[in-house]
C-alpha cells in the first residue's frame, strides 16, 4: 500500500506536525497521482480548529492539488501516466441524485465526499487531503491541468477559482455590469480576475487600505477602504453585485444597501450567523445568495477558461513547516494573495 509523508492537525489547538498515513491501493478506476503542490485555503483554517464542530484528528487538510499522475487503474481512460491533474473539495458523490446527474456534485443529495474530514467510503476512517505527497482519487473526480498554466500557481484554482468562477456564471455577470469583491484574500483575488475577464466593472471592497496598488495591479477598476464605514453612504445603490468573501462573521447590512433595485449579494465566506434585517431586501427587491464550490464539469470548463485567457493566481510558495506561520499570516489578512505548499520539502 502506498505510504504518503503528511502534515496533520492533531487538535484544534496545537500547530500541524509531521506524519505519515496509507492511501488505497489503485481500483480499476483510480488515478494515482503525486502531489506537487497544494494551496491552503481558508477553510483549512475553519476545519483544523475545529469551528465547525466535526473535526476528526489527525487532520491533514488540503484541497487545491496538482500534481502528476504516476499510475492508473485498468479501466481508467481519461488520464495516462504523466499527465498534469488537479483534485479539488470532494473525490466522490452518489452520482445518481439530481445535483450528480446534473454535474453539480458538490450539492449532491447523499453528501459529497469531501477531499479531507469526510467519512471514506468503506465508513472506516476519514479522508484525508493534499497536505501530503500522494493521493488516490477516482478518474470521474479528478481534473486536467491547461499545459499553458504553471502548475504552483494553478493549484489555488481548484478552491479557490472555481468558487468565485461558478457564482459569476450562475448568477450571470454581465460585461458593464458593477460588482463590488468584499475581503482581498485568495478568493477575494481570483473574484477580481474572473470578474474582469468577463467584462464587469470591478471595485474591492478592503478593510486593509495597503491592498490599493495591488487591488488595481489585479485588474480592478477601483478600490475602497471599508474601515470607517462612510462608503457605505457614499455609494449606496450603486452595485449590480457584491461578492463577499469575507473569512469572520460580520455585518451583512452596509453591503447590502450598496447594491441597486434587483442587485445581488454572493456570500462565499464561511463564518457565524450575524443579526440580519430584511428591510434592505424588500425595499430594493435585492436577492442574498451563497454559492459553494463547483462541480467537476464546470471546474474544468475554469479552468480551460484560465487557459485562454492566461488566469493563474497570485501565490506565495511555502514549505510545509512554513504552514502554521502561514495560517497565523492569512488570520491577519496578510496574504498576497494564496500561499501554495510546495510538496517537495516533504518528499526525502
Ligand atoms: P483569506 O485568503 O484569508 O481572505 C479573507 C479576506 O477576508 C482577508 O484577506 C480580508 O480581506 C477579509 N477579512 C478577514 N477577516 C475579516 C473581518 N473580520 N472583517 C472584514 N474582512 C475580513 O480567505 P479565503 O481562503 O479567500 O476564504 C474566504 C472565506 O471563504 C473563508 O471563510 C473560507 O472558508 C470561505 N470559502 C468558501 C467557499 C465556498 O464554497 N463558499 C470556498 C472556499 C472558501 P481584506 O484585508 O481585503 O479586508
Ligand atoms: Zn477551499
Ligand atoms: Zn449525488
């Protein structure tokens, strides 16, 4: 059985050490694949300290992965030894509920299986994510790399850029329309990118003013300091959308009265419950919506779309005993703008 070397959360509490775990040996339809590099998502955060109350340890998070295929199962036929592949939020879906059929299986009926922190399969055990040096996934979960596209800095797509990519599209951004992207973090940054490929006019809403320069650098048509709250007031109706992707519970209210009649507001961002009135929907007929993830077919129409359009993110590569500064850097908001892992401080 393949042993992989893994860094692992083994409470909600202490930093991520080193450990070793076994991954399944290839099934007919299993792509074996070496992790290359792995971005650290937020969520990592939310799942290792355990703030939403199922975290099973040791942990080993991660769920923005590329790497290379090494081996396949016999009847595998989309992915050969060497091709460049990607392994986003979950590895498996019932396949057969509505959302499945439709390609959406990251709202599947049964639950998707999450890349990490998911039962297995077999209901023994948990899986576990790319915060290690190889993975086993099955042929139907797994993604294609554009060869146009650096590997380090594609990684950060499969969370990342396919959750800001899907409500865009979902909701339908249109060229001209105006959104305003609330936090300037790893989706925050890929929100710009996609946003202006598609032709919006796009401002970042900050609560860190030293993100300016790069918010233009990003694409971004304008910038605005959140911090004292008066823009709340001076642009009040004048978004089509507003995506926040906030990592803390916050107040939804400002932004919500910066969009016009019939605007919507995206909430990515996973965090508590803060006190909601429903006056600014109903006086403006505005709509708030979520969005998580995306499914399968729709992450490899991103990242095809970040192919032609030469998308990747903005990455700061880390070894893996960098990842608890990492993570007390991006508590912060210091991070410019997705720290990627890169797997071969742990291979020896
Ligand atoms: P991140 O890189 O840490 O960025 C979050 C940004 O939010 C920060 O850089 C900061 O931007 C802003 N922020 C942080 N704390 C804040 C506060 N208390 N008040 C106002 N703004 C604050 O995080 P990420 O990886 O982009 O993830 C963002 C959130 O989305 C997380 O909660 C994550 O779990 C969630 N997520 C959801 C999905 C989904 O499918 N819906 C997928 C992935 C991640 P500024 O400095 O610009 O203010
Ligand atoms: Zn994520
Ligand atoms: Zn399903």
């Amino acid at each position: 059985m393949p042993t992989a070397n893994a860094y692992a959360a083994f409470s909600a509490t202490e930093p991520l050490g080193p450990w070793s775990l076994t991954r399944r040996e290839a099934g007919p339809n299993d792509v074996e694949i070496e992790i290359l590099f792995c971005g650290v998502c937020h969520t990592d955060i939310h799942f290792v300290r355990n703030e939403l109350g199922n975290a099973v340890y040791p942990m080993v998070p991660g769920h923005e992965i590329v790497g290379e295929v090494r081996a396949v199962g016999s009847a595998v036929t989309k992915y050969k030894v060497g091709d460049r592949v990607g392994v986003g939020c979950f590895v498996d879906s019932c396949r057969t509920c509505p959302q499945c059929q439709a390609g959406e299986e990251q709202y599947c009926d049964a639950g998707a299986r999450f890349t990490y922190n998911a039962p297995e399969a077999d209901g023994v055990g948990v899986t576990y994510g790319g915060y290690s040096t190889q993975i086993t996934v099955d042929e139907n979960y797994v993604v294609r790399i554009p060869d146009s596209l650096p590997l380090d800095a594609a990684a950060p797509l499969l969370c990342a850029g396919i959750t800001t990519y899907s409500p865009l599209r979902h909701f339908g951004l249109q060229a001209g329309q105006r959104i305003g992207v609330v936090g300037l973090g790893g989706l925050g940054h890929m929100g710009v990118k996609f946003a202006k490929a598609m032709g919006a006019h796009v401002t970042v809403l900050s609560t860190s003013p030293s993100k300016e320069a790069d918010a233009l650098r990003l694409g971004a048509d304008a910038f605005l300091a959140t911090g004292d709250g008066t823009v709340f007031e001076s642009h009040a109706g004048t978004f089509d959308f507003i995506m926040d992707t906030v990592s803390a519970s916050h107040d939804l209210h400002g932004y919500l009265n910066l969009l016009k009649v019939d605007g919507t507001m995206i909430v990515l961002g996973i965090g508590d419950p803060a006190p909601l009135s429903n006056m600014p929907l109903i006086f403006r007929r505005r709509r708030l919506v979520g969005s998580l993830i995306g499914g399968i077919r729709e992450t490899q129409e991103m990242l095809d779309f970040c192919g032609q359009h030469g998308i990747v993110c903005d990455i700061e590569l880390i070894t893996m005993p960098q990842i608890n500064e990492a993570y007390e850097r991006m508590l912060r908001s210091d991070v410019r703008y997705r720290f990627v892992i890169d797997l071969a401080s742990l291979k020896g």
